[in-house]
C-alpha cells in the first residue's frame, strides 16, 4: 500500500463527503440549532432552550397527529404486508407469465408519488360517479369518501396499499428465492398441507426477511407526506394530519421554523430506532 | 390435494383438472393486473373524454370520442416548461451523482485507508434517514446557502439524496470486476484516475445504467423536495406543476388529468423497456427506506 494511493483515495472520496456534509448533516446540526431558538419567518428572536420541544410534547395537536400517523402506518403497513406476502407467493415462480404480472404490479410503485395520489383522488372523488356507483349498491347512496374521517383514513391506507404492495413484494421474493425449493417438494412428498407448509416452514425460514420488510415499510409511512397533502390535506377536522404533514404546516405555512426544526428532531431521531433495529437484524442475519 | 390417489387418473379428468387450473390462475391475474392498472386507465380514459362527460352519471368506461383538448389546454398553461424543468434537473442530477458514485464506489472497491470502514457506515447512515426529517432542516440550510427557489439547489439535494444508493449499486459492481485488468494497467504506468476512466467504467456500463436510472426515476417523480424548495414558476418541476394545477383548474379534472398521464409516460415506458435492472436495486441496499 503506497502512501499515494491512500491519498488519491481520499481524493476520490472527497466530493461525496463535500456533498453529505453541506447537504446532509449541515442541515441536521442546523436544526438542532434552530429546535433551541425561537424562529419566525426567517428571524431568530431570541433564545429559548427546550421550550420547543416543551411546547410538541404538551401539545394536543401534536398529540392527534401522533394518534393519526400511529392509525394510519398500522393500517398500511397490514393491508400492504399481506398483500405484498400473497403476491410473492403467487408470483413466485420465475415463469414469463410471472415475471410480466411482476412488472405489471410495480407500476404504481414506478409512478410519481403524486401521480398515484391524484389518480386515486380523481376515483374517491364524487364527480368521477365511480364511488357513488359503489358506494350505492350497498345503499349507502350519496357518500363523499374524503369529507367523511373515517373513510378518508380508509383511502389513505388504500393509497398505501395500491402503491407499496408491490415494495414488500420484491423484498419478500428476494427472500423467497434464498429458500431451497427442494424443502416445499419434500414436504409435499411427506404428506404437508399447503397451510401447514406456510405456517410450519415459509414463515420460520422467512423470518429475516418479513422483519425486513415489516421495518422497512413503517419507516416508509411513518414519514409519508405526499398522501395525506394531496388527498386530504389532513382533513377532515384534522382526522388525516399526520406527524410529518403537522411538520411541514408548522414550517412552510405558518413559518414557525424554530417549531419545526425540534419536531423534525424528534422525528429523525424516532426514525434512528427503527434504523438501529433494522441494522441489528442485519448484522444478527450475517452471523446465523 | 394431500388425499392420495391410489389409481392413476384417467386421461381426461386429468386434463380437465389442468384445464380449470389455467383458467383460474389466468382470473386471478387478470384481478391482479385490473387492481395494479385501473386508476391509471381510469385516468387516461378521463383525460381523454370531451369535457362534459367526464362528471356524466353513470360513468362511462371509455370516451364516446377521443379528445386532446385537455392535453392542448396544459401546452397552453406552460406544461411544456415545467416538463423541461424537470428533465434539465434530471439530467444534472443524473451526471453528478454518477461522477461523485463512481469515484467514491472506486476508492471503497480497491483501495485500503483509514476511515474505509468508518466511510462505509457513513454511506449507510445517511441511505436510512428519511428525506421527511430532512425537509424542514434543509430549508433552513439552502437559504444560508442561497439556493433556496434554484433548479441548483434541487440538483445538489437529489445527488446528496441518491449518491448512498448510486455508490453502494457501483461498490458491488467493481467489486465483480477482475482486478488483475486493473493491475496490469497499473503497471504499464496508467494513473489510477486514467484506470477508472479507461479501464473500470467501460466494462461497468450495466451498473452505471442501474444507477442513472435510480437518480432519473427519483428526480422525475420527486414532489415532497421539490414542493418544499421551490416557490417560482421558473423553476417549477413537472410534479409541483401538477399540484399547483389541483388549485388552479379547481374542479376541472381534464387538464389534470393530462399532465399526470404525460408525467407517467416516459416511466412506464422506460421502466418496461430496462425493468431487469430496477428489480436487481430496489432489493440492494437493505436499509434504504
């Protein structure tokens, strides 16, 4: 190992270290910062220590989004689970027919975002006749699905569900492709029910896998914004305003920035524990 | 299916039992696909039916007669620009993440220094924070920077965003490289930056289309960064267009319609024409959310 080797080599690392510093981890010590002061429209007014984050904990609003976000990533996160686990396991097999529905199932997970949430806004909404239709054959006649609090909670997991079914499916089929297929023909060879074939060994040998996933979809909802902006915009009566969406008005429109940032701080340092348990599995995964 | 047939079956029952599983399998993959596609159908049959059919009760399935009026109406309201907006910050993002990922893939594949490992971690820790508990921070950040309301300031925010995936995609990616390849070139006195440029990245090509088409995808749909940076129609991306459209068309959903179909186009598209290497990325990296 030269001396100008490892010189060179900081040299190429250089620019991606410049760019997460600035961009990265500038903004995070930053906000912390900020947490700590009381900011308004861009002026720091003065001083206040934890007052902020006394201020989040004891609010009630903060408090709701907590309620809403904890409702809505649970929901997501069983709907989207199973569906993604039910398609791995019909897909599983690398047919062309299978391979072609797989491509099919991750378009809306493709598209842009907003894209997605405005095509299922266009369907909740009443003048596309699609939910009345529905809606009206069970005889509920003249429903609104995203002015009704309950409902609009549905269309968001909905949203979650039509998008991301197709994430935890390509995780899950990764996982999948690592059990030896030899191990499902031998138990149908022994006489095993496809039930207990699942429960007995899919599961067990899966388990690194479905934790995997399971983590990573709750970071994914936990910290979704575009839904509830572009559904709902946290209505109705506050019923859909998620912890992230409560930190984005606090910041872009009401501009209490101070606020926000300490929110913010909390938010990422809630998402550093589910982060943390991700990386313990990994490592866990590694020595087994 | 587990009770044991002692006999063997006839021919035809077993054909028939075939028969019906085909036909089964074939319904629940069209369920499948209707469930996958019919918001985007929807979308496009709407964004294609002359205006007052679009609220007409019942619903009709498919246009009476094709329309472009709403995709006319769009081009008129600057759609045109917005759509350049976002493939001109696409396309820097593309080359500065790819730049920046393949020297810093390069240095971690083949070279032994201190802080290698340290460096590595970095790359994960920052690939797991997730952009939302970012957003309020970098705001904070690029109006000290002054690049707040810049096509600049997305650029440089989707590279920081993309390089952790883009470099550990091109890590693995040189790391299946033969060295040997390397080392002669070494020897025969090329430079190490010369051997990157001349010798690793011609034969990386398949790992370098994976990572431009992270960076492309994420830059083109990006909306939460985009909508949160930016304040003018100058530098409106395509998606924050469409949003701003939601107010200002109010309840016309035509208009909206079609600029979130010309949105999907070049995805689907470029997603069904190279799909094998999206699938190989969106497993890599286990912890990026």
């Amino acid at each position: 190992m030269r001396a100008s080797d490892a010189r060179s080599a900081y040299l190429m690392f250089l620019p991606v270290l410049i760019i997460e510093a600035a961009l990265v981890v500038a903004p995070l010590i930053i906000s912390g910062w900020y947490s700590l002061y009381n900011v308004r429209y861009f002026k720091i007014r003065g001083f206040v220590g934890f007052d902020n984050y006394w201020h989040i904990l004891t609010s009630s609003s903060v408090l709701n989004s907590l309620f809403v976000t904890a409702i809505f990533s649970f929901g997501a996160l069983i709907f989207t689970f199973t569906l993604g686990f039910a398609l791995a396991l019909w897909l599983q097999k690398d047919t062309a027919t299978n391979v072609a529905m797989r491509a099919i199932v991750l378009i809306p997970y493709m598209i842009a975002m907003l894209v997605g949430s405005m095509l299922l806004k266009w369907i909740y909404a009443r003048e596309s006749g699609l939910s009345p239709m529905i809606f009206g054959a069970f005889g509920f006649g003249d429903v609104s699905i995203l002015a009704d609090p309950q409902l609009a909670m549905g269309g968001l997991v909905f949203n979650a569900m039509w998008r991301d079914s197709a994430f935890a499916m390509i995780l899950l089929l990764a996982g999948l492709k690592s059990v030896p297929v030899q191990i499902f023909a031998a138990a149908r060879v022994d006489g095993a029910s496809r039930l207990y074939i699942f429960w007995r060994i899919v599961m067990p040998l899966l388990r690194i896998p479905i934790l995997i996933t399971v983590i990573r979809l709750l970071i994914h909802f936990i910290n979704t914004l575009t839904f509830p902006l572009v559904l709902t915009g946290g209505g109705p009566a506050n019923s859909t305003e998620t912890l992230v969406l409560y930190m984005f008005r606090r910041g872009f429109q009401d501009s209490v920035l101070g606020e926000a940032n300490a929110l913010a701080i909390l938010i990422f340092v809630g998402n550093m524990v589910f982060v943390a348990m991700l990386l313990l599995i990994f490592r866990k995964a590694q020595r087994l | 299916m587990s009770e044991a047939t002692f006999e063997p079956p006839r021919r035809g029952a077993w054909r028939a039992r075939v028969a019906r599983r085909t036909a089964g399998s074939l319904v629940v993959n069209a369920v499948i696909a209707l469930f996958a596609l019919f918001p985007i159908l929807w979308g496009l049959s709407t964004s294609l039916k002359p205006k007052d059919e679009i609220v007409a009760y019942p619903p009709r399935l498919l246009p009476s007669a094709v329309t472009f009026e709403h995709y006319m109406r769009v081009f008129n309201d600057s759609v045109g620009h917005y759509i350049l907006n976002s493939t001109i910050v696409t396309a820097a993002a593309i080359v500065l993440t790819l730049a920046a990922g393949a020297l810093g893939g390069y240095a971690l594949a083949r070279f032994q220094f201190r802080g290698r490992g340290m460096a590595m971690v970095f790359i994960v820790g920052v690939m797991s924070i997730p952009i939302a508990s970012l957003l309020v921070p970098t705001y904070s950040t690029l109006s000290v920077l002054g690049l707040l309301n810049t096509r600049t300031g997305l650029v440089l925010l989707y590279t920081a965003y993309q390089l952790p995936i883009v470099i550990w995609t091109l890590y693995g990616y040189f790391l299946s490289l033969p060295v040997e390849l390397e080392q002669a070139a070494r020897i025969d006195g090329y430079s190490s930056s010369r051997v990157l440029w001349r010798i690793v990245l011609p034969l990386s090509k398949p790992g370098l289309v994976a990572a431009a088409l992270f960076v492309a995808v994420f830059s083109w749909n990006d909306f939460v960064v985009a909508v949160t940076m930016t304040s003018s129609e100058s530098v409106r991306t395509l998606p924050v267009a469409i949003y701003n459209y939601l107010g200002f068309y109010g309840r016309e959903w035509g208009p909206l319609l079609a600029a979130s179909i010309i949105s999907i186009i070049p995805i689907v598209a470029g997603f069904l024409f190279l799909q094998r290497y999206f699938v190989s990325g969106l497993t890599g990296g286990g912890t990026k959310g």
